[in-house]
C-alpha cells in the first residue's frame, strides 16, 4: 500500500512519512497539488491548508481512492465540501499516529470490501447471464415461495430483487448443518433467500416452517411444499445441467439446441449432435426451439 502525503509544511510532511514507514507503510510526499497529480497512491493524505492551491481537482481526480484530509479546523471548505466531493474522512492537526494509521487501516478494509463485492457481482452476472427469464422483478413482495424446476433461475431474480430494492441478502442453504443459528443471527433489516428446503427431513422443515413468520424471506424449492405462505412457480427450458444430473435424450438435445443453437450454424451443429440437419429441424419444430430473428 503506497501513501501520498501532500502537505507543504516539510518538516510535518516528513515526520508522517518516517512515521509511516517505521510501522511498514511505503510513502511519497508533495509540496503541492500539483505535483501529486501525476502520483500513483492507495491513500491521499491531503492537507487542506494549503495557501493558494485548490485542492478539489486531486480529490476529484483519485476519488476512488482513499482520500484523508488533513486539516487545522473544521469548517465547509477544509471538511465540508471535500467530503461531497470525495473524500474518505478526516483529521485533526496535530493528532497521535496510532488515530491516522486506525482511520488508514479502516477504509484499506473498505476497499478490499468492495473491490470483493464488485468481483462477486460481476462473476455472479456473468454465471447467470445465459438464464432466460420474463418474469419482472418489481412484481415480488415478500416472503415468498418460490418453486421452480431450476434454482439459477430463482437465484437470478432473487439478485436483480435485492439490487434493484438496495436490500441486504442473507443466504442461507439448508444443506448447511448450522442454517439454523444462521436465521437466528441474521440482521433484522436482511432479506433471507432459503434453498435446499427440499432435502430437509419432515421435522427440520416443520421446524424452518415455524421459525419463519417473524422473518422477510425467499424461499426456493425444486419440489412441492405445502404451507401457507404465498407461493409461486417458475420454470424455465433454459436449465444448465451438472454432473451429477441425469438427462433424458430429449433433454439433453433441448439443452444444446437451446444453449449453442446462435453460436452455431445448423450444419455444424447437427454435426456435433450426431444427427442429421433434418433430424435437427424435426427437434426445433417437435420442441418449438426456432430462432429468434
């Protein structure tokens, strides 16, 4: 983690970046806002008394980065308005290293969060982005139950929903062993989203059944389940099969149709199904899997 200290008094300056680097902290200092714009840095610790310098291009400039202003008082200019702008956070001059290397610490954790967070989100995007779904999302009111013959495609709208209403999931699969501790210490605020309720013994599922009125949830269920919550069904052709699952024939040739049928010509994949082009078109018209144009 590299530091940028931009701050004109030399001997203050200095005395952070030994300070600093004593503790492991790799740093670069800047007499001007000038200068620290051609920088490359993790964390700005900028100093908002700097006469004659505007400082509001360097925030706006590494506003994804952390910016920690250094400042003499509080006020508008040197708190205000730069924290609208960008900035992280603040501190008072003088102040104890131990408090700047807490705040530093804090917001690298921050960041780490969400760097992981925007990863998970796009890895998350780019696994579901083949599932075919016209269900609208703004129609869900939890809890819910939710049947379908394809958990993706429930875990699918169950993120777009959570996206889309800024709410806080809680994911709690009932194959884990601890699921029910998991419930108990969820945040009050948090959507629960439940799967795997079909593999529960009758009992631990009475039990799940009970605990759950005082809850907001989303329950997905590959199976039937009686209770009185309000359930809906959604299936879908466009599954994406495992290992573990065994396909019918025409199951499986649905599959690849459905999942190749734009990356392919019609010649080349009857090829790689074994079958001939007419055989292929008898399979789109027996299984109403056309093109779309």
């Amino acid at each position: 983690m590299k530091i940028i200290i931009v701050e004109n008094e030399l001997y203050l300056a200095q005395s952070i970046a030994s300070k600093l680097a004593e503790n492991g902290y790799d740093t670069e200092t800047y007499s001007s806002v000038k200068e620290a714009m051609s920088s490359h840095g993790d964390v700005y610790l900028l100093s908002t008394n700097l006469p004659g310098q505007n400082t509001s291009p360097l925030i706006t400039a590494f506003k994804d980065k952390i910016i920690i202003l250094m400042v003499n008082y509080i006020n508008n200019d040197t708190v205000g308005e730069p924290l609208k702008l960008g900035a992280k956070d603040y501190i008072v001059k003088p102040f104890m290293l131990e408090d700047l290397m807490r705040k530093i610490e804090h917001y690298k954790e921050y960041q780490i969060l969400r760097k992981k967070t925007a990863l998970y989100q796009e890895y998350m995007d780019n696994l579901l982005c083949d599932i075919e779904t016209n269900f609208d999302v703004n129609k869900i009111t939890t809890p819910i139950v939710i049947e379908t013959n394809y958990q993706r495609l429930v875990d699918k709208i169950v993120f777009e929903h959570a996206q889309k209403t800024n709410t806080l999931l809680t994911f709690v699969p009932l194959g884990d062993k601890n699921w029910k501790e998991k419930i108990q210490k969820s945040s009050p605020s948090s959507l629960l989203y439940i799967t795997e309720i079909q593999a529960l013994k009758k009992t631990d599922k009475e039990a799940l059944l009970e605990m759950l009125p005082t809850y907001d949830f989303i329950i997905c269920s590959t199976s039937n389940l009686e209770c009185d919550f309000e359930t809906i069904s959604l299936n879908t052709d466009s599954k994406l099969y495992d290992q573990n699952e065994i396909l019918t024939i025409d199951d499986y040739v649905k599959f690849i149709v459905n999942s190749f049928q734009y990356k392919f010509p019609d010649t080349e994949l009857s090829k790689k199904l074994g079958i001939s082009r007419k055989s292929l078109w008898e399979k789109r018209k027996k299984y109403g899997l056309f093109k779309k144009k």
